[in-house]
C-alpha cells in the first residue's frame, strides 16, 4: 500500500456499508480476513486544509472514485453505491469527525462473507462490503524530503498477470517486496521495471525524469498504476509551458537524468536525488521538480482558482453536531 502519514490518534466516525459507524463500533469476524483481501480494491485520496480560508479541499475526488469504481469492476465485484453516493458518504465523514488538517481518505471495498477461496463469474457476482476511514495525514509538500533510490531486481507486475492500473490490494504485494529489499540494502526506496526492463515505477507511486528541459514519464501501458496524481502532474507542466513525453524510459537513462521524481497521493511530489548511488543532476532537488512542487501546492489546498474543479470543498459544514 502507498505510505502514509498517519497519526496514532483514531477519529470519531469511518462509514461502512451505507452508513457512518462510530469507529470501535465498526467490527468483523477474523474469519472474513484471508481470501477476501485477494480481491480488495481501495483508493487513496487527499484532503488538504487551507487555514487561510478554514476549509478542507479534496484532490481530484471525481476521478478517484471513477477508478474505485473501475477496479470494483475489474474484480467482478458488485457495485452498490453510485459515485454521487459516495462523495456523499465521504463528506459526511469529514464532516462528522470535524477534519480541520491535512486527511488521508481510503475508501476499500473486499468481499464479505468470509470463508474460503470463491469463484467469481459474470452471472455471480461477489456481495461486497465497503469501508472509507478518514484520518489525519499530514503533507510532505515544500518539505524537501528526498529519497535515494535503487533498482529493485523484483519485476513489476505485467497486465496479464495482474491488472497494474486499477488499485487491487493484491497488487501491492509486489511494491512491497522492491520496498523491503530497498531498505535492506540502504536506500530510501525502490524504483521497478516492467518485464520489457524498461523503467515502471516505484512502490506506490509513478515516475517522472527531466532531460535538458523535457519530462519524460512512462506510458499507461508500461505496467504501471494508471495514477490520477500522475495525470494532473502531466497537465499541470504542459500549462506551465514544460514539454512532456509519455515513452518508455530506460533503466541508464535514470543515472544521467537531470531530475527525478515520484508521483501519487501519499508520495505527493518526491523528489529522487540519487538511483543506484549515482547522483541525480547535482544530488538536490531540481529546479522543474521544485516549480512543480510549489504549483501543486497551491492548487490542492484551493489557492489556485484556476484549478478549482480539481478540489472539492469538504468542510463547508464542519462543526455541524453528528448523530
């Protein structure tokens, strides 16, 4: 799974299956565990609080809920609850646990029921149960946190294997053997290639890497994530007049590149300033990675009206008395 930045502390409210819970409420039996996370399918998204206007904006929520959807889809699973309806539920939670900081939203749909392996088909489609936790998680953005980096040996999933661009909980297994083998080796993090071997991208979040000028990003079809984050990165440089290329990108190229950087919801804007110990441009943060950085900043926390269809206000009835 993406990392996050969570606090220990639990909010008031998750929603589950149609309805807000109280969290020590929101149980299961160990039994439903196993097999139902084969399938699960979650969804990383990112509230960011602007204290100026003492307001909560959620990036990009239409979109992550479309590929919620989509990944329900692709794992035969039943789709219940509209996308209209849970932004509904998601607002609602914001609102009942008064978030008033930075919130990591997670909605995760797994198949119910509990016991042992089930055999899906069109005509019987698994029941499903839903959960979305809202919890503090606070931005890394214009912290400069840099990340050295390696080449995992571990390979990135390929599509017809697993799907790599819906968010299958199954999925980030593989992110999380290129992590482990990263930090037991000294770095920070782990970069994949697909079975091509050219580059895909790292556990949990896409990347990107500026050649004299240009941005260079792997394609949709290069087995990675097909991220939203990645996407609003892409149109975000093109409107500041950055060139950019979606190619496959060679493991070298990433030892003479000028910039690199990870791209996602809990990665935000990383940037790479070493891979495989060679130093990334002068081995700091680079001059396009840092515009970027400061852009996005601002239009997730709804500073930038030009991008205000990318946010969506959350908090305007904060303080509003739960049930």
């Amino acid at each position: 799974m993406a990392e996050g930045h969570e606090t220990s502390a639990f909010p008031r409210y998750l929603w589950w299956n149609g309805k807000r819970t109280p969290w020590a409420e929101a149980t299961t039996h160990v039994t439903v565990i196993g097999w139902s996370s084969v399938s699960a399918i979650f969804e990383g998204i990112m509230a960011y609080w602007n204290h100026d206007e003492q307001e909560l904006f959620v990036f990009r929520l239409d979109a992550h809920l479309r590929r919620f959807l989509r990944s329900q889809k692709m794992v035969r699973m039943t789709q219940d609850y509209t996308a209209a309806q849970l932004t509904d539920a998601i607002t609602d939670l914001l609102q009942a646990n008064d978030a008033r900081e930075d919130t990591y939203i997670m909605p995760l749909a797994f198949i119910g029921g509990g016991g042992g392996f089930r055999r899906l088909t069109a005509t019987d489609p698994a029941p499903t149960d839903i959960t979305i936790t809202a919890r503090p998680s606070s931005s890394h953005l214009l912290k400069r946190e840099w990340k050295h980096a390696c080449v995992s040996s571990w390979t990135r999933i390929p599509d017809n294997v697993m799907p790599p661009r819906i968010k299958n909980l199954s999925n980030y297994r593989n992110s999380q053997l290129a992590s482990a083998e990263a930090s037991i080796n000294g770095y920070d993090t782990a970069i994949l290639l697909n079975t091509a071997g050219k580059v895909a991208e790292g556990p949990g979040a896409c990347l990107l890497m500026v050649r004299d000028g240009i941005l260079y990003t792997p394609g949709v079809t290069d087995s990675i994530l097909e991220s939203i984050t990645r996407e609003s990165i892409i149109t975000l440089a093109r409107d500041l007049g950055i060139e950019v290329v979606e190619r496959p990108v060679d493991r070298t190229e990433l030892y003479i590149a000028d910039e690199v950087f990870f791209c996602g919801t809990a990665a935000e804007i990383t940037p790479i300033v070493s891979v495989d110990r060679y130093p990334v441009g002068d081995g700091e943060q680079g001059p396009i990675t840092s515009r970027l950085e400061g852009a996005f900043h601002d239009i997730v926390r709804g500073k930038d009206r030009r991008y205000a269809h990318w946010v969506t206000p959350a908090a305007a009835a904060v303080g509003v008395p739960a049930d």
